[in-house]
C-alpha cells in the first residue's frame, strides 16, 4: 500500500487526484480544483452527530454515525469510494483535519472493498494553511509588475501570453468592472484563493519568481483579492498598456458582447440566453448609474436598448459600439486618466500590446 501524505506540494504541483470525505456543505464552502467530494456523512448525518457530541461525548457520537451510515447507504458509499479509488489508483483521500472521517473511510474501504487507499495527514485543514503560506510567502520572496492600462486595451490578451502572470481575473472566473460578469458563476472565496495559490505554486517551480499581475482593485466581483498581494500592488512598479479607442471597442464588443452572448446561449439554449444575455448587459449599466448620472444614463441605456433590439433581430452588433464608445470617453477614461496620473511615478514603461510583451518578456523574466 502506498504511504500516507503529508507532501501537499507534491500533491498540487501533480494535481494528484483527491476524494474528499468532508460533509458536502463543508465542500461547498471551500475546496480544491478538480478534487471530488464523496463524504463519509451527508450534512444531515453530519449535523447530527456532532450534536452528539457535543451532548454526550466522542464515543456516543461515533456510535450515533455508525448507527445512521450503515446498511444500504454504507454498501452505496463504500461503492462510489471504491469506483473512485480504482479509477484513480494514484489518489488520496482526506477530511477536515486527516482524523477519524479519513480514518473509517480508508478502514472501510479496506475491509468491505479490498481496496487500501492512503489518505492525506492534517486533511484539509492543513493543505489550505500550505495554500495560504504559498501566496504568503511569494509576495515576500518575488518580485511583481502590474499591468496597468485604460478599458478594452486587452490586459487580459498581454497575460495569456506570458509564462510568469497570474490572472487575478480568470482564477475569480470575472473581468474585474461593472461589466464583468460572466453567464456562470464566480468561486466562492476560498476556491478563488486556493486556485491562486496553486498557479504561484507551479510557477515558481517552473522557476519563476517574478510576476505579472493586471491593476485590480481588492475585490474583483464577489472575490477579495489576498490582503499582502492587494497590498503590495499599490507599491509595485507598472507597465502601462496603450491602444486606440477604435480597437479598444471593438475587443469590448469581442468580450462583453459576444463573448458573453455565447456563453448565455451555451448555458441556457440561444432563445432563453439571448433574454438573460440582454438582461445582464442592462443590469450592469444599471449599477452605474449613480456614477454616471441620470440623463448619461438614460441616453446610453436607449443605445444600449436599441443596439439590442438590433442584433435580437439580424445578429448585428454594430450598434453597440455606440454605447461602449460613449461608455469608454464619459466614464472610464477620465477615471483611468485621473489613476495614471496620481501613479505617474511608478510608470516604467508604456506601449502598445506588442512592445509591452517584448518588454516584459525582456526586462521581466
């Protein structure tokens, strides 16, 4: 049988299949990417015992759980643990702390399966504190530049292209503005955080220890971004990104408009996605509006509005630059331009998509 672990850096760095036996709204508060929760205890079971517990002690509530997970429903989990194990015979299993969950599951697997499966030591608990030290201890150790730039410039584009970023945007799965949004949901906050520390944790191995990080403010949507990272983002120094109003408009009506389209129609089928697509786009304008002001408003929700009308009925999206073009000069550039001025000091370098790639990949490992 292979050993018990306690080597989570091996374990993320190789993303080793993981069974998580935690109840599932303890998984739904926190977990790790492409880890499967099959628990010991469903979150009734759950919410039993430990009242049990807390009542009558550990051994009437180990008594209590063997009670309720046994017969059919134990036969049914010792199964879906089993098909798990044989299907990653590279895995491992754990709970909260690496205890007594981890423990009957891994002795139940070996006694009515067959199967010895090693668990992971300290559990989950322990591999999040790992994840948390990760990022922790690479805002302490590595250098950082942060890639600045006005609305629709493609900071996102510049990223993906570089070995040493960390896309603060895809791992909180939102652009970062009003707009920004996508048709599925964000991570809740640990998710978001492990995902993160789990990018760092690969690149530094690949040898990198410094990193490109596009300008967010703390919270990009419903995810904060780590305090130490935020933190020193106000300090790092920045490349600023440059392009033309014209290509700025037409990436947002990539991005925002069908981009966002798509992924609607995916999730919902083209007639009900179109409706939410066209909803979300209005919402998010709504949101501005005290920023804006009322009659701003107004007049580019109508463009919004009839832009709309327009592409439900021919798929023309055309018109829809008149409001992101009115969005981008009303709005967004006088703020950017307040933010780059108050930043001017920290600016190192400033050009267009490709010069910036060269000099970033240059000047910045």
């Amino acid at each position: 049988m292979r050993e018990d672990t306690s080597n989570y850096r091996n374990l993320f760095l190789d993303d080793v299949p993981m069974m998580d036996a935690r109840a599932p709204i303890e998984f739904g508060k926190g977990s790790f990417p492409g880890v499967v929760n099959l628990p010991l205890m469903d979150d009734i079971e759950r919410q039993k015992v430990g009242l049990c517990y807390k009542q009558k002690g550990q051994d009437a509530a180990i008594a209590l759980g063997h009670q309720l997970v046994s017969g059919q429903i134990k036969a049914q989990r010792i199964a879906a643990w089993a098909a798990y194990a044989r299907a990653h015979p590279n895995g491992y299993l754990y709970c909260f702390r690496g205890g007594l969950r981890s423990h009957v599951v891994q002795q139940w697997l070996k006694d009515e399966a067959g199967i010895e499966y090693p668990r992971v030591i300290g559990g989950y608990k322990s591999m999040r504190t790992f994840l948390l030290e990760t990022t922790e201890q690479a805002v302490k150790d590595c250098g950082f530049v942060v890639l600045g730039g006005m609305t629709g410039t493609g900071k996102t584009d510049v990223l993906l292209q570089l070995a040493n970023s960390l896309d603060l945007e895809g791992h909180a799965r939102h652009r970062g503005s009003s707009f920004g949004k996508h048709a599925a949901g964000q991570p809740v906050q640990i998710d978001f955080e492990n995902s993160l520390a789990i990018d760092i944790l690969k690149k530094r191995a690949a040898g990198h220890d410094l990193f490109v990080v596009e300008d967010e403010s703390r919270a990009i949507g419903s995810c904060s971004l780590p305090l130490q990272l935020y933190q020193g983002m106000q300090t790092y120094p920045i490349v600023w990104l440059e392009d033309s109003l014209e290509n700025r408009v037409q990436r947002i009506v990539r991005d925002y408009v069908l981009g966002l389209r798509t992924e609607f129609d995916r999730l919902h089928g083209e007639e009900r996605g179109f409706g939410l697509y066209a909803e979300r786009l209005r919402q998010s304008l709504d949101n501005i509006v005290r920023r804006l002001g009322g009659d701003r408003h107004r007049r580019l929700a109508a463009i919004m509005s009839a832009a709309l009308a327009e592409q439900e009925r021919s798929g023309a999206v055309e018109m829809h630059m008149g409001w992101i073009e009115g969005l981008l000069t009303e709005y967004y550039d006088p703020m950017y331009n307040y933010q780059r001025q108050r930043r001017s000091t920290r600016i190192e370098f400033c050009g267009g998509q490709q010069a910036v790639l060269d000099y970033l990949r240059k000047h910045r490992g």
